[in-house]
C-alpha cells in the first residue's frame, strides 16, 4: 500500500485536532482508554480484536498502532497472524453471505422473465 495515500501522522495535525474540537478529543481519549482496559476480556484479547478490526477497516495506522500494543500486552507473532486470518474469514464471510442477495435478484429477474 502506497504510503503517500494518507498524510503521515504529525504533532502539527494531533494539535490541529485537538485545537479544533478539544473537548470530543478528550471523551475520545477517556472512551480509548475505558474500552481497551482490563475488564471482562483482557486487554491482550481486546488488541488482538482490534488488529483483526483494523485489517477489515483497511487502516493502515490502526494496523500498525494496534499490532504494535497487541505485541506490547504480550500477543504472539502466531496470535496476531491468527487474529489477521480471522478477519480475513469475515470479510470473505460477509461476500460470501451477502451472495443470498444477488441469488434471490437472480430468481426474482428469472420469474419476471418467466411471466413476460
């Protein structure tokens, strides 16, 4: 993927951010914070959902962060490829689910077709 597709992540736009809508970022930061803490699930399982999250997003900088704080909380290698190949399965998934809908236009234009 082409670096260049997306700005790379500066102290100028984090400040521009926050300048622009300090008070969102702040509840942004405390919601971050709450959801990726220690609770029902680890938080070792809550990157490894996020990895795997990012990969169906495409977010290149949710990738690299979340991969990085995956690894930081103790996630193998091995964890963090099976969590990516899960995600992979669910987008394949969801095309493949998804398919019921071309099938009933499919019969639905054969019936029309049928009646003409």
């Amino acid at each position: 993927m082409e670096q260049h597709m997306y700005p790379p992540a500066s102290r100028e736009l984090a400040e521009k951010r926050r300048e622009l809508a300090p008070e969102i970022e702040e509840a942004f930061r405390a919601f971050s914070k709450k959801a990726f803490a220690d609770s029902a699930l680890p938080s070792k399982m809550k990157e490894l959902i996020a990895v795997a999250v990012a990969h169906t997003t495409q977010c290149p900088d949710c990738i690299r962060g979340h991969t990085l704080l995956a690894l930081r909380k103790g996630a193998t290698e091995q964890e963090i490829m099976e969590a990516i190949w899960v995600a992979a399965e669910m987008r394949a998934g969801g095309a493949y689910a998804h398919s019921n809908i071309a099938l009933d236009v499919m019969n639905q234009a054969r019936a029309k077709a049928g009646d003409t």
